[in-house]
C-alpha cells in the first residue's frame, strides 16, 4: 500500500471542477461510487492513487471527493 508525502493545503479542492463535470455527465446526479469512479474515469487516475490509504485504512482518493461534496454542497447552502 503506497503512502505519500503530506504537503501543505487541502488537497481535495482540486476535485470541485471534476466533480461538477462527473454530476453533470451523469444526469445532474450519482451515487458516490458513480461519481467516485466517473471522475477516476475521467482524470486518468492511476490504481495507486485510487488504492492509496489513509491512516485509518479508509482510500485518501475516496475521501477526498467525498470532503469536495462537502465543501460544494456547504457553498451551495444545502444542509447535508
């Protein structure tokens, strides 16, 4: 299991414009594993990337998207 280097800043901003693009080429909705894959799909996202771990064990890749939703849906003023 391949671990990084930590740098500095939030890394999962560079999934907003990405995810926006799987939504929409999915129909304006996806389930996260739809979206998880269309965006790996789309980015050429190497295997190591998609399988590297976090500390917890949980995909870093994974979770990253998952905080980009966030963000996104928190700008949008959504509750979830």
């Amino acid at each position: 299991m391949a671990k990084s280097t930590k740098t500095e800043g939030a890394q999962f901003v560079r999934y907003f414009g990405p995810l926006l693009d799987a939504l929409r080429s999915l129909g304006g909705s996806g389930t996260p594993d739809e979206v998880v894959a269309r965006i790996a799909k789309d980015l050429d996202i190497s295997d190591e990337v998609q399988n590297e771990l976090l500390d917890s064990g949980g995909s870093r890749y994974k979770n990253q998207v998952a905080w980009a939703r966030k963000y996104l849906v928190w700008e949008h003023g959504c509750p979830n």
